[in-house]
C-alpha cells in the first residue's frame, strides 16, 4: 500500500457542494454562504451526503480508513461508525487499496478530495455525487 503522502502527489479530484471553484475575484457572498454552511443543521446534512457517497462505494470497493483523531486503521468499517466518525468531524483518510486510490476527508471543509483515481472509479464517484447533488471536477481546491 502506498503511504498517504504518495497519495497527496498524485492527481487530484474534488467531490464538492458547487459545480465549479468560485473565482477568486467573485462579487458573491461565497465566505457568508460557507459559515452558513458550515453551521448545523446544513452541516450535517452535508456531511449526511459524504456519509451516502462512501456507503455507496463501500459496496463496490474495500475501505481502509485512518482515523486521525486516534492514529488507527480499520478495515471495512461498519457503515454506523463510519458515518458516526463523519458526524463527530474526524479526519479520515480512505484507502480503495484495489484501486490505488485514495478519498480524504477534514471536519472544516465543504468537499471531498479523491486522489489516483482510475476511470472506472471516477464514473463510479460522479454517479454516487451527482445522486447526492455533489458535483465531481478535476484539480487542487486551491489553484
């Protein structure tokens, strides 16, 4: 299995709540709409969206996830866990070790990063995102 940094180095996609990245010279309200966001009950009912998109592809592919708040592996976790540790705002790292891929999760953001993916995985995301209203698009959040 590759290490989480190797992972980090390679491609990126983002699994998001906006179809596109909001410019940086935008003449919206994208910093009040993210704190509404990120406030209950809006969280959680994105949060409750991530939680659906990794059950689905736990259906298809084996899960390794790293639990950041306690420096453990765990393997095929149970889906109440898994979507417990999303509710509580644990930072996860998902391993797809068949796929070489990798999805990571941090409780103060907005979005999914999946890295590696091969293409049959990719449509695989877009189809569990776009039935829970997430947008897939290629890149850093951060250009």
């Amino acid at each position: 299995m590759k290490t989480i940094e190797e992972y980090l180095e390679k491609p990126c996609w983002v699994i998001d709540i906006l179809p596109q990245q909001v410019p940086s010279d935008s003449k919206g309200q994208y910093f009040a709409m993210e704190r509404y966001w990120m406030k209950e009950p809006q969280y959680g009912q994105i949060c409750q969206r991530f939680c659906r998109l990794l059950f689905g592809l736990n259906c298809y592919h084996s899960l390794l996830v790293y639990r950041a708040d306690n420096d453990t592996w765990s393997s095929n976790p149970q889906p109440e866990e898994l979507g417990k540790w999303l509710m509580d705002g644990i930072n996860l790292w998902v391993v797809m070790e068949q796929e070489d891929a990798m999805i990571t999760y941090f409780k103060d953001d907005l979005y999914l990063s999946l890295y590696n993916p091969s293409e049959p995985l990719l449509q695989l995301v877009r189809q569990l995102a776009a039935a829970e209203g997430l947008f897939v698009r290629q890149g850093a959040v951060f250009e």
